[in-house]
C-alpha cells in the first residue's frame, strides 16, 4: 500500500488548526474514506511542560502557578497537523488527488506543506512519530 504523510505547521493557530480538522473530517465522510485518511495532531507546549515539572517537584505551588497564568483556551505552544494518506496500490490516482488537493484548501493553503513519502530517509521517523501521537 502507498501511504504519505502531508505535515502542516499552524504554530500557534490552534483555531485554524482546529478548522483544518472540521475539514477533513468532512472530507472521510462526505467521500467515505474511512481509515484512508487520518489526522493527527502534534502539540508542542511549553508551559505545559514546565507547570507539570513544577507539580512534580513542589505538589500545590505548581497548581497556584496553574491557576493564576493564561485561560485554557489560549495555547502558547505550536501546533503541527500530520496527514497520512493510506490508499492501496490500485488507488493511485485518488492518492495523488488528494496529494495535490489538501495543500490547496482553504485552511491549509496559508500553510507550507511538507510531503514525506515511503522512499523519502525521514518516512520511518515520521511513521513511528504519527504512530505514537493519539
């Protein structure tokens, strides 16, 4: 099976990324494309990080820390999209469709798209990072 990865990298856009999910969920129902084609999403957070590493150390002063900084809502952290394309081998061309076609819609568009492909030396890397992402 030929299966690519397409890596989108909102930084801290969290509701564009979130737009960019709206979308591709409407696009594995609308065309009934089930398992072939999965978003994932790569957060990168900073104070998240350092408030669960206070906690761990110093118990209830991390959790007033917590508290008093920034509302939920409001991420600080980067924000990478992942996309794997999982289309069998008689699917070519509704594969390379839709390689040409997410990078040129709405919410991705303002985005530079990176494609990693199966013979591409970071495929491995980026597979066991998609694998491991919930």
């Amino acid at each position: 099976m030929a299966h690519d990865f397409l890596i989108f990298d909102f930084g801290s856009d969290e509701e564009t990324a979130q737009q960019a999910r709206r979308k591709v969920e409407n696009w594995i129902q609308g065309f009934r494309l089930g398992k072939k084609m999965i978003l994932k999403y790569e957060r990168e957070d900073a104070e998240a990080e350092e408030a669960d590493a206070a906690e761990n150390s110093s118990g209830k002063s991390a959790r007033k820390k917590k508290a008093s900084g920034k509302p939920e809502d409001e991420s600080s952290g980067n924000v990478r999209v992942l996309i794997r394309l999982d289309f069998s081998d008689h699917e070519k061309l509704s594969h390379q469709r839709w390689l040409d076609r997410i990078p040129t819609e709405e919410p991705f568009k303002s985005k530079e798209a990176k494609i990693v492909r199966q013979h591409d030396p970071k495929f491995g890397e980026t597979a066991e990072l998609f694998d491991n992402l919930s």
